[in-house]
C-alpha cells in the first residue's frame, strides 16, 4: 500500500528538476499526477517517463488563462485534486543597478503571481482534506548580493503558506512551504547565471552547510512526500527546510 494511494496531485514545474522527482516519488507511492510547465516537448517527455499514471499539460503559470486550462484538464482527466505542489520557478540574479522594471515584473510573475493563482485556479477542485505545498527556498531569510529579487520572491511564498494556511484551514486544506538549499537541476538553465557562476553559488553554500554536499532532487522529494501524506497532517503554515543545515547554523 503506498502513502498516496488513490490521491490526485498537480505538481507545475513537474517537467524538471525537483519537480519531475516529486511527480515519480507520488507515483510510486499510488498516486495520478498532473504535471505542467512552459517546455511542451520537456513536459511531453516527462509525462511519457512518467507513464499511464501521469498526464502533461504545457502552460505558463504567470498566464491567468493557461491556470484556467490545467485546472479544466484536470478536472476532465481525474476529477478533483487532494495534492497541489505550487513549484514551478527561476532566479534572476543581478546587482539592483542592473534590474529594470521588465526583469522586476518577470522574476515576480512567475515565482509570485504564478503561485498565488495557481491556488486560487485550483482551489475549486480541492478536495476536503487537500495538501497544498508552495515550494520556497533556504534564501527566504537569507541575504546574498545579486540575489533582492529571487530572494524577496521566496519570502513571499513562505508569508503566502502562512497566510493561505489561516485561510484555507475551514475548507480542511493544509498550506505548507517547502523550502529547499542548493540541488542541482536546470535552475542554472533558467536563468540569467552563467553555469560557472551558479557553481560558484554551490560551492559556497555546501562550504557553509554543515551537511557540506548538494541537496538532491530526491531529497526534495522526500519533503514534497512528506507533506503531501497524512504523515503531516497536524501541520499548516509551515515551513520545511531541507537544506543540509545552510541557512540554520
Ligand atoms: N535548484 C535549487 O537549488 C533550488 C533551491 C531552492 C529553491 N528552488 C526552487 O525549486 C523550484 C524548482 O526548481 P528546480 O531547481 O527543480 O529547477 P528546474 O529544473 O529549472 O525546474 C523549474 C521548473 O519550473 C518550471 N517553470 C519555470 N517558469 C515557469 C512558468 N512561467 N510557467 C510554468 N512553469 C515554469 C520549469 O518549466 P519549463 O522548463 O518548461 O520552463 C521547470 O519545470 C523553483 O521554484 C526554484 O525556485 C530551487
């Protein structure tokens, strides 16, 4: 018997990186899940590894009406949803001098806008009892030059849980944050680092981690597991950090 038998889960972002673990981890314990993203051949592969269990819907979470769509096809395929894993995401880095209002509204759209109406599209099909996880980061209360605008955007996904979590609490829906530390996944790909330069960030970070390694996506995913099973079903409006000890000590 798995932990997640039976359950539907919409997890964006689930065409990569932690995501895409996050998608096989709930399918190998019983559960259908969605998985959306921009890429329409990533989010195609995906879907096809992930298998029968699995359906792919390409979209942009900064579109109000693509968020519409997955919440339609949803409901079409598998009726309604007990798990939502609000993931997708990137990082703009750059010293403020450097940033304009379009690269402002993008890194904020995205990580900001994408997730709040990526719950509230997907509130109706909710069922009673439903886990939503927004996935934040280790650097929420951290600081780190070039970093004010992903930084801000994922302290604003664990005021969000907090927040969603008072809100949602009568409609038996837990809001919980995922914070990760530093995994490797195509974050680097996605966004305006160069691939030395978000090694540089590893580096540091697993030098100041007490566990002194990279996260894995399967790492994450245990969290993302945890979360979303009835193993956490006296938690709400927290926050689940798993990040080698980096932003703790
Ligand atoms: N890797 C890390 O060290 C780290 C640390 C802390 C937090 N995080 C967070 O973890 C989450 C997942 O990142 P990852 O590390 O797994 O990186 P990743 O492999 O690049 O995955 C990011 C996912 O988000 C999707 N995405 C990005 N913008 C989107 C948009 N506008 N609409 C729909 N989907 C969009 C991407 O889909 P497409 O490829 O189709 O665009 C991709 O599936 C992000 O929220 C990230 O901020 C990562």
């Amino acid at each position: 018997m798995g932990k997640l038998d039976n359950k539907v889960a919409v997890i964006t972002g689930g065409n990569s990186g932690i995501g895409l673990t996050t998608a096989q981890t709930y399918i190998n314990e019983g559960a259908r899940v969605v998985i959306f993203g921009r890429n329409a051949q990533t989010v195609e592969q995906a879907a096809t590894t992930l298998g029968e269990n699995a359906i792919g819907v390409q979209g942009d979470v900064s579109n109000i009406a693509d968020l519409e769509r997955l919440a339609k096809d949803t409901e079409r395929h598998f009726g309604k949803v007990d798990i939502l894993v609000a993931n997708a995401g990137l990082g703009v880095f750059a010293p403020i001098e450097m940033i304009d209002e379009a690269g402002y509204d993008h890194q904020f759209d995205i990580n900001v806008k994408g997730a709040f109406f990526t719950v509230q599209k997907l509130l109706p099909i909710l069922n009673e009892g439903a886990s939503v996880i927004l996935t934040g980061s280790a650097v929420q209360d951290k600081g780190v030059a070039t970093g004010s605008l992903y930084f801000a955007t994922k302290a604003a996904i664990r005021s969000l849980a907090r927040t969603l979590a008072a809100e949602l609490a009568p409609k038996g829906i837990r809001v919980n944050s995922l914070s990760p530390g530093i995994v490797r996944t195509h974050f680097a790909g996605n966004t305006n680092l160069e691939e030395d330069q978000f090694e540089g960030f590893v580096n540091m970070v697993t030098e100041q981690a007490p566990l002194a390694r990279a996260g894995t996506t399967q790492d994450m995913a245990n969290g993302f597991l945890f979360l979303a099973s009835n193993d956490s079903s006296y938690m709400t409006g927290a926050d689940l950090l798993i990040d080698g000890g980096w932003a703790s000590v």
